[in-house]
C-alpha cells in the first residue's frame, strides 16, 4: 500500500485524493457484491416459484406440466443450498449435506417396473397357492417388485398368505434396508393370531437389529413370549440374536455396562424357561462383562463351563479374557490363561497377543514381552503399530536405544512392518529419545 501510495503522489494525487480514491473503489466493490447476491437470490426465488407452481398444478390436475427443470424433490434441494449460500459465507455443515443427501435419496426411490410386474403375474394361475407366490417372489431380485406381487396377491379373491409367503417377503425387504416397508408388513403379520412362527419372528428381530430398531426388536421378543402356540416361543437363536445385537450398540463402556444389565436379565431369563445356553451364549456373556469392566464376572462364567453348563471354552472364550485380564494389569493371570489356551491346541488371536505384549512391557517385564511378541509373529499373528512402539519406548526407557534401532531395523529386515511404519517409529524415537543427528546414540 505504501508503494502506491508513493507512486500516485509522484503523479501529483495528495493524500486525502487518495483517501477518497480508496473508499470510492471499496464502496463500489460493495456495490458489486450486492449486486451479485441479489441475482443469485432472484434466481433461487424464480425457481422456486416454479417448483410452487408444479406443485399446484399437480394438485389440480394430477400431472406434471412439461418442464426443463429437474424433478420438484432435487429442486427443493437445490433451493435450500441456494438460499444457505445466501445467507451464510461459511460453508454448509456435514449435518446439512447429510440431510440433503437423505431428502434427495429419498426423492429418488425407484419406481415400479409395470413390464416385469404384468410378466411375473402372468406366470401364476388363477388359483394359485401361497406356495406358488412364494416361490414366485423368492426367484425375484426387485425387492419393490416383490412387495407389490405380496400387495396384490392380498387383494385377490380366495387367497389368504400363510407364514412362507410373509417370511420371504420379510427376508427381501431387510436385505434391501426397506426397513419401512417391512414394518408394514410385520403390523400385518402381528395382526393375525394365526400367523407365526419362530423362525419367522427371529428374521423379523434379526432386521430390526440391523436397523438399530431395538426397542421394535424386544416387543417382538415379548410377542414370542406370550404366545400360546409352542412353535412362536424364544429358541436359542433369538436369544443370541439379540445377545449380537445389545454388545454391537456401542464401544463406551459406560454404554455397555448398561446394555449389560439387559444380556444378565435375558441370560437368566433363557435359563429359567429351561433353554440349554450354547457356545455363543456363554462368550457373548464373556465379552459382555469384559467389555463392561466385570472381569471377574466374566472368569466365573469361565469356569462354570463344562461345569455347570455342558459347553467347554473355544478360542474365543481365552481371547475375550486375556484381553480383559491385559486390560486390567492382571498380566500374571492373562499370561496363565495364555499358556493354558496354548496347552489345548488354540492359538491366541492378534488381539490376544498385542494386549499381553503391550500389558508385560509396561508392566517393565520387557523380555517376556519380547518373547511372546516374537511367538506371535512366529504364529503369522500381525502386531500393530502400538505393540511396536511400547515395545521399543520401553527398550529405551532403560538406555538401550541402540538395541531397540537395531531391533527396528529386523523388523524392517523381515518385512514386519512397511516403510511408513518404519519411518513414523524412527521419528518416534528421534523425537523422545534423541535427534537424528546424534550418531553415537542412534548407531
């Protein structure tokens, strides 16, 4: 600014000149500015007068007049974008673009094929069965095709859909996430007494759970309760359908320490009615109170197996409590259970193997760590970055870092970690331990 300031009195413009000079091209610039946005609003207004207007002439007529503009549902849309660019600088939000993303899929459901649906209904009889629907809407891969094929077969004259034609119906609109959709169907299974079964209501619960509809998932278990037919009641799988459910909701364990209460009420209650738990009952169990923090709850279910319930741990089971035992600092007895799980023919998992390396070096026992970390590449188990990273920070936390470069460097040597990896523990190292140029420490 001060270059032209000096060029321009040069030329003989004094300061206040050039002070007017300024705010004369700043008011201008506004000026422009303004212009700009009030095209844009004008714009935005003229297309959502039309969009207004299509509205009203599809109430009266029932028809869309001809028009070069896209579709009313992208129109709003692009309205809404319009008018935040108008009267926001900043840039739309992640929510927004979230929402408006929704409201455009949702305008853009796809429509029914008139075609392929008078072809398929051409292929039934007059009289056809509801083994014959279901077998028809079971070879189908539109799933809007196969809901309205259960739509008009309802109001055909002396036809009644059973438990198959409903079941598939169900199992073709949760694949496709038509979660609405299939509600509807269910409030029509619900309303008939007559209709049910266990396999049918565990489908149902299965796609509840998928759409985070849990609490539609528990009254249809409580629906399975009260029944009178034997055939609806709770089997084994439904309970450990919802045990999946209720342990995938969330990672806090704040959260599943709640949602643990629940599994504890469901796990007694399946015992009561006299159902024997299998396998994945008694590990959800286990991983349910290790994910809440009870390890102690967790060993004693541990130990009632084989006991008390006629299932003995798997590899999962030892995986579940080593980690909750590494978790905890109880190296001792996480290492026990390692060494038991290993007398039985398992082999700890990645998981198991990174938190008891991780849990002995911090714990200062960094020989034992680099046993077992060594075991576990020997059983092609793959350690992560922070396995690698404890394990050296500890080597150099009691002054070896010349050992732990060299260790490093095997690893790089045997390919067990990339060189992205390599590098970011090296500056790791550089950074706590020491600079890049100090040979003596770093050779």
């Amino acid at each position: 600014m001060s270059c032209v300031r000096r060029f321009w009195s040069r030329v003989g413009y004094s300061n206040s000149d050039l002070t007017n000079q300024f705010n004369y091209a700043y008011s201008f610039y506004q000026y422009l500015s303004y212009l700009r946005r009030f095209i844009v609003f004008s714009c935005n207004f003229n297309l959502i007068g039309n969009g207004l207007r299509q509205m009203h002439n599809l109430a009266r007529t029932g028809t869309y007049p001809a028009s070069p503009t896209a579709s009313h549902g992208l129109l709003c849309v692009y309205a809404r974008f319009s008018l935040y660019s108008f009267y926001s600088s900043r840039p739309s939000s992640r929510s927004f673009r979230r929402r408006a993303r929704k409201r455009l899929k949702a305008n853009n459901v796809p429509s029914l094929d008139e075609a392929q649906f008078q072809k398929v209904v051409s292929q039934l009889l007059p009289r056809f069965t509801p083994e014959e629907l279901c077998n028809v809407i079971s070879q189908q891969d539109d799933p809007i095709l196969c809901l309205e094929l259960f739509n008009w077969a309802t109001h055909q004259p002396r036809f009644k859909h059973d438990v198959s034609t409903y079941h598939t119906t169900i199992k073709k609109l949760g694949v496709a996430k038509m979660y609405q959709e299939m509600d509807d169907v269910v409030n029509q299974v619900l309303a008939v007494s007559s209709i049910g079964s266990e396999a049918l209501y565990n489908t149902i619960i299965y796609f509840f759970t998928e759409a985070r509809k849990l609490t539609r998932a528990i009254n249809i278990f409580k629906h399975m309760r009260s029944s009178r037919k034997l055939d609806c009641r709770p089997s084994i799988r439904t309970y450990n359908i919802l045990f999946a459910a209720l342990l995938s909701w969330g990672s806090n364990s704040y959260i599943n320490h709640m949602y643990m209460e629940t599994i504890r009420r469901l796990f007694r209650q399946m015992v009561d009615d006299g159902i024997e738990p299998d396998i994945f009952s008694l590990n959800s169990m286990i991983k349910g109170y290790v994910l809440s923090l009870h390890v102690n709850d967790a060993l004693r279910i541990f130990h009632q197996m084989g006991v008390v319930y006629k299932c003995l741990p798997n590899s999962f089971s030892y995986d579940y409590l080593i980690h909750g035992l590494c978790a905890q600092g109880r190296t001792n007895n996480a290492r026990e259970l390692c060494n038991e799980m290993k007398n039985k023919g398992f082999v700890p998992s990645s998981k198991s193997y990174n938190s008891l390396v991780n849990a002995l070096a911090l714990g200062g026992d960094v020989e034992e760590a680099m046993k077992y970390l060594w075991e576990m590449i020997e059983h092609q188990r793959s350690a992560d970055f922070i396995t690698y990273r404890t394990v050296l920070d500890e080597i150099c936390r009691r002054g070896r870092v010349g050992q732990a470069m060299s260790l490093l460097k095997e690893f790089q040597e045997k390919d067990l970690v990339d060189g992205h990896t390599y590098r970011k523990l090296l500056y790791v190292l550089e950074d706590d331990f020491g600079s890049s140029t100090d040979q003596n420490r770093f050779s």
